[in-house]
C-alpha cells in the first residue's frame, strides 16, 4: 500500500508517518521509485504500537524508540511485556502539601523501603530493588503512613496475594500472542487501561459487600 492507503487504515497522518520514519519508529517502506515506497501489514502493525504508546502509554518519542527496540529484540513474549512494563509510568502516590521534616522523610522513606523488600521476599518475587515498581509502592506506601493510612502487618502480603492472581492471568493472556509486535500493543493497551478496570471491578465488589453487610439492596428492593 502507498502512504496515503497506510495513513487511512491506521488513522495516522502522512506527516505523521513521515517523522515517526525519520525519528527511526517506523522502518521504510519497499522504495518502487525515486519518492514512493510500498507499505505491508508489520507497518500497519508498528503505526499502531507506536500510537498505543504514544496515546496511552504517554511516552515520549526518544522513550517510545527505546520500547520498540526492546521489543524488537525480546526472545519471547514475556520479554517484550518486560520491557513495556518498565517503560511505561510508574503509577505516582500523591504527597500532601506542607512542609516536611527531612530527617523525619528520610526515616519514614527508609522504613518504606525496608517494608517492601520484605514483602518482596516473603512473596518469593524475583524483583530486583532497582525495579521502578519497588521505589513506587516505597513512595506510596510511605504517603499512607504520613496520613496513618498504612497497612498492618500482614494485610500487604494479602493484598500482593491478590495481585498475584491478576498477573498470572495477565501472563496467560500475553501467552495467547505468538507475534511480539501485536503482542506488545496489547501489552500496552492492557497497561495503560487495566488499572480503572482493576479499580472500579474493586469499588464494584466494596459496594456488594458493603450492602451484603447492612443488609441494604437498591431502594426498589432488586
């Protein structure tokens, strides 16, 4: 197909399609002449990966080129879902205003961290402690205290079994995809928008139980 046929079947426009090539996202097309080139399908394929990283993912072009290359050169599905999981953001606990002690935000920064690789080794997790995931939950788990929010010994590891469950079914749902580049665009996908999901299937079963408890159903009794 001609750039302008690739433009239309992905909804990416030409000038679109031209920087991505020239930002080396997009391989070049089969050159037939001097300035026209032919397009397939693993173009369709990587225009989409790019615009589902780009769009929902939120990354930057130089971060998006890193991305692909990873995925271009993971051996297997599970290395490509490695490397968009890095990429992508690392969900950010929000820090209430005000004046912190330093000291006192660096102790409750340390016992954060320490209470993480706990939980890291007591769930057997290979996680290294450079993973961005592990700074994150220290951030926000260290947040929760600072509102004495925090958990209680041992209801994080509950918790961390629960999240065990939905990555197994993640992984076996990645299994499904034999081509890295499609399944990296699911990956992403799954990513950037399987967290509302995950809330709102939690708030859903929060509400059930809460009404289970006071015995309250909808005001026309279903």
């Amino acid at each position: 197909m001609k750039i302008s046929e690739l433009s239309r079947a992905t909804g990416v426009p030409v000038a679109s399609i031209k920087y991505f090539r020239r930002e080396g996202l997009l391989p070049a097309g089969k050159a037939t002449a001097a300035t026209l080139a032919e397009y397939g399908e693993r173009h369709v394929q990587r225009l989409r990966l790019i615009k589902a990283l780009t769009t929902l993912g939120g990354l930057s072009i130089a971060t998006t080129r890193d991305v692909l290359t990873a995925v271009d050169r993971a051996e297997s599905s599970d290395g490509a879902l490695g490397a968009i999981s890095y990429a992508l953001p690392v969900p950010v606990a929000a820090s209430p205003a005000g004046d912190a002690d330093g000291e006192a935000e660096a102790d409750a920064a340390a016992e954060a961290e320490a209470e993480v690789a706990e939980l890291i080794e007591a769930m057997d997790w290979w996680t290294p402690a450079s993973s961005p995931h592990v700074q994150g939950l220290a951030t926000a788990l260290k947040e929760l205290r600072r509102v004495d929010a925090g958990y209680a010994p041992g209801e994080l590891a509950a918790y961390a079994e629960l999240a065990n469950s939905v990555a197994r079914l993640d992984l076996e749902r990645a299994a499904a995809f034999d081509d890295t580049v499609a399944l990296a665009e699911q990956a992403v996908i799954v990513l950037a928008l399987s967290s509302p999901v995950l809330e709102l299937l939690r708030r859903l079963a929060q509400e059930d139980q809460v009404r289970r408890r006071t015995g309250r159903r909808e005001p026309d009794g279903t």
